[in-house]
C-alpha cells in the first residue's frame, strides 16, 4: 500500500538559517511578506532580526505582533485584517505553534470565503498564500505539518483543520532561536515532540517513510531533553531537540497522530492548558491503555529510547511505560488537579470532552480504538 508524503518544499536547518529568509523570499518569488509573531518575540529582538534583514534589502513587510497562545478565530481574524491591509503575497510565522498555525489560518480565510469552522476537520484545506515558518521552539513542528488547531471563539471548540494549503512553503529551523526558552516551556514542548513522535510510529496510519523518521526523533528526545531541561544554554541539546521536533512534525503529519492528541484538544479547549503540557499529562496512562493491542510497535519504541534492549515485548513495553512515568516525575509535569484546574469543572466537563475527543478523529488511529466510556476512565485515571 501507497503512502503520500507531503513536506515543505525548502527547509533550512541549522544555525543562522533565520539569514536565509531574503534568499526564500526570492526563490520562490515573493515580495510582500506579513512577519506574523506574538510580543515576546518582539520584545526579545527576535522579529527585529527579520525586518532588519528584510529592511538592508529595500523588501516591504508589514509586522503582525498579536498573536495569542492557542490561537483563537479572533486572533486569526485580528492577522487577516493587517494582510489585507497590507496586501501581502506571504506570511513569515515566527514563533512557536500558536503563531504558525495563526499565520496557516490567516492564509487559509486570505484567499477562501467564509470562516475558520468551515475548514475543520474532516473537511480537508487545497489552498492559502505562502507561509514560510521560522520555528522558535523545540516542540509543535508544525512547520513541517499540514495542520493547524483554533479555537472557535464562540463556541470553545478548539478545531483541528487539515489539508495541503495548512502546508508551509518553507521551513527555516534555526536551533539558536530556542536558546532562551525557560524550563517549563522546554520541559512541555519536548514532550510534545516525543508524543508526536511515538504516536506516528504506533498510528494505524505509519508508514515506512514516517517509522524511520518517528524513531530517530524518539530516541533524541528520550536521551537529550533532560540535558536540554537542566543545561539551557547547551547548544547541542538545543539543536538535537529542535531537529527532533521538526521530524516529529514531518512523522505525525504524514502518519496522523492518535489518542492522545484527541484527548489533549479538550482539556486546553475548556481549561487553557498549554498543548504540549497537556500532552504530558496524558502519555504515560494513554500509552499504558493502548500497549496491549500493539506490543510489538511500542516495544520497539522502547528500545529505540534506549530504555531497555530486552527481546521480550511485553517486558519491554512494561518497562516503556514505567519510564514515561518517571520521565513526567523527573521533568515535573503536574496531574490536572496539581496544576489546579478546579475539581467539580474537571469531572462536570468529562463527558464532553470525552465526546469532542472522539469527534476529533485521532482516536480512531490509536491501536487500541476507545469508547467515549474508556476516554471518560482515562480522564479519571489522569486526574490525580
């Protein structure tokens, strides 16, 4: 059986590849682009280094600086209306998830009618302008992915939208952009890249392109994010993670990723729990309930992160488990209830999220496919 495997069609990886955006720019043709980022980055000199660049060679941008952690449809609407007052042909994300899917939805509604709702998922995105993507944290990789989540603004749904136009047209992945990020921030979204990792290689969707991929960045990320987490300023565990992360994103995006990102969509949606934080709190029980109905995948999971070279699978997938338990100790990852969510709001929303998390499709690619009764047990499970 066939794959499709769908990749930027330039990437710059390394340091100082955020130089090459003019050299992108001319490549493919472009020359009004909409620098879309939030104000950390701006505040930390990260858009300067762009528009500087842009600025030494006479190219007109417009900078959109408002984007919002987990984007929102009037986050998204709020960049829409700068690009058309600019009338850009490209939007340059800088940033972590939230502003590259921001740019991905503005430049999906730039050039198709109606509103962001009417692109989620399973509706599937052909079209948008040209979004260049410059990654600033080790985690989301979608610069390499067709994906975007937003979140309706009037309904609370946070929406998975997918297609080809979701696409960027290039990715620069320049690892020295990650060198400020806090503990917690790498902690979350190194977790994140090794969720999107083991879910590509276990989805009833892998491929053989996609299971090289996911297991490479499974074992970089198993052995380097402590590293990362306790000696920020190592740059060789920064730039290891950040190569990670991109392939995380290129395995997930061409493989589909499964339970645990259906079930991380709600808990952020109804308490505004950061997407690779909530990710973590969720992979040690989930991958506990599904090992079982693919041993012999998760097994080999483990014994790419080096956890144990046993030959025997159910030792091996036991010992996976107990490790990513450990490894959400070591890197503390809060419970819902010690990250403070309110109790009475957690287990009165189950239900709900239960259902949404279904309704998202990515359950369906889980080896073991759940019931909203299982979802609604695992949700207890992970309270505590």
């Amino acid at each position: 059986m066939s794959a499709t495997i769908q990749m930027p069609r330039i990437m710059k990886i390394g340091g100082g590849a955020i130089t090459h955006l003019p050299d992108v720019l001319v490549e493919l043709g472009l020359h009004r682009p909409l620098i879309v980022t939030d104000e950390f980055m701006t505040s930390q000199g990260y858009a300067a280094r762009l528009t500087d660049l842009l600025s030494e060679l006479d190219i007109d941008f417009e900078v959109f600086s408002d984007c919002v952690p987990d984007p929102t449809t009037d986050s998204v609407a709020a960049a829409l209306t700068t690009l058309k007052q600019f009338d850009a042909d490209c939007l340059v994300a800088l940033g972590g998830g939230s502003s590259i899917d921001t740019a991905k939805a503005a430049s999906v509604l730039a050039v198709n009618p109606g509103k962001m709702r009417d692109y989620k998922a399973p509706n599937n995105i052909v079209n948008g302008l040209p979004v260049i993507a410059i990654p600033t944290t080790a985690g989301t990789g979608s610069e390499a992915t067709s994906v975007a989540v937003i979140t309706d603004t009037e309904t609370q749904e946070k929406m998975m939208c997918k297609g080809l136009g979701l696409l960027p047209v290039a990715a620069l992945v320049d690892f020295e952009l990650t060198m400020t990020m806090p503990y917690r921030l790498t902690a979350d979204t190194g977790i994140d890249s090794l969720c999107h990792a083991l879910e590509a290689y276990v989805s009833r969707r892998a491929n053989r392109f996609t299971d090289a991929i996911a297991l490479a960045a499974m074992e970089t990320i198993y052995k380097t994010l402590p590293t990362a987490c306790g000696q920020p300023d190592n740059s060789e565990a920064r730039e290891a993670m950040m190569l990670a992360a991109t392939q995380g994103g290129i395995a997930f995006s061409n493989a589909s990723v499964t339970l645990i990102h259906g079930m991380s969509r709600p808990i952020g949606a109804h308490f505004h729990v950061p997407h690779g934080l909530s990710n973590a709190m969720l992979l040690p029980e989930v991958t506990a309930f599904s090992v079982q109905d693919a041993k012999g995948r998760y097994a080999q999971c483990c014994r790419a992160m080096g956890i144990t070279d046993s030959g025997d699978d159910q030792y091996a997938v036991d010992a996976l488990v107990e490790a990513l338990h450990k490894l959400n100790s070591d890197l503390s990852v809060p419970s819902p209830k010690l990250y403070g969510i309110d109790e009475k709001q957690w287990f009165g929303n189950i239900t709900l999220m239960a259902k949404q998390a279904i309704e998202s499709g990515s359950p369906a690619n889980n080896p073991r496919i759940p019931s909203e009764e299982d979802i609604v047990e695992l949700y207890h499970r992970v309270w505590q």
